[in-house]
C-alpha cells in the first residue's frame, strides 16, 4: 500500500531532500538518486522534490540488514 492510500493527504508529513538527507545521514545527491531510481517515493513541486515521511520510514525499515546469530 502506497503512503498516499495509507492516510489523508492533509495528515502526509512531507520532507525537502535536504531533510531526507539528514534523517538518513546521506548526502543530497544519495536521496535524488533513490527519488529518480524509484526506490524513494515523492512529489515534484516545481524544481524540488517532495517525500512523505513514512516512506523514508518505510525505506529504512525494509532495507535494514540484522545480524544473524550463528
């Protein structure tokens, strides 16, 4: 389910790329390459983008990697 279905967009949270980047602790150019590649969602508003901010969430969550015990 996409963030936009999960909730109304008037309760969507969005964040600049700036503010992706230092959530991630990235740099800009990383999340412009996730947002352009497709595996980062967002909106264009003008020249800039636009992320709700369950998807960088969502993002982390499904690329964490856990240490298995042996």
């Amino acid at each position: 389910m996409s963030v936009a279905e999960s909730r109304p967009l008037n309760e969507v949270v969005f964040l600049t790329v700036a503010e992706v980047a230092a959530v991630m602790r990235v740099s800009k150019m990383t999340v412009y390459r996730l947002v352009h590649s497709g595996h980062l969602p967002a909106i264009r508003v003008g020249r800039s983008f636009r992320v709700p901010e369950q998807a960088v969430h969502e993002y982390l969550r499904e690329s964490y990697v856990g240490v298995e015990s042996a």
